[in-house]
C-alpha cells in the first residue's frame, strides 16, 4: 500500500469510522472510486424450519491507496455519508 493524499481514506486521511464492519466479495468496480459488495447470509423460517439463503448489495468508497477488483474478498465498516448511496468505506 502506497501513502495516500485521499481526505476519505480511512487510514491516511481524516474519514472516521464506526459502528458495522462487514465482509463481502466485490461484485462490481465500475463506478469511480466505488464497489458494490455482495454479502450473503442465512434466514432462518420458524414455519418450516429451515434456512433460506439471502443477500445483500452495499455500494463502499475505495481509497486512492488501495486497488480492489471484481472477485476480491474485503472488509468494509460504517462511516458518516459519503453520498447519496455510500455510507462505507473498504478498510482492507
């Protein structure tokens, strides 16, 4: 990882984060300096006593310092709002 100038980075640069950390596969990276996470999880159903497989899209910030591509594993946590869409950054 290279020094970065980015303000949003939350390692180098001032961006706070707090409350939820998620980890996903990146489903997409062709949006400018954003992903879209895929994180899957399980529901369980009370009347028929199973689980059923469900998931979720959250569109995350990526730093100037980090390169991320489609298929990659990351980590992403809870920051302020970034957009109208974004409230997470990818921390690694």
């Amino acid at each position: 990882m290279a020094e970065c100038k980015d303000p949003k980075c939350p390692i180098h640069g001032s961006l706070r984060t707090r409350g939820a950390v998620f980890e996903g596969k990146v489903v997409s990276t062709k949006t400018k300096k954003t992903v879209v996470i895929e994180i899957p999880s399980l529901q369980r159903v009370r009347k028929y006593e199973r689980l059923e497989k469900r998931r979720s899209k959250i569109h995350a910030y990526v730093p100037e310092c980090m390169k991320v591509k489609e298929g990659d594993r990351v980590r992403i946590a809870e920051c302020r709002k970034l957009s109208k869409t974004k409230s997470h950054v990818v921390v690694k």
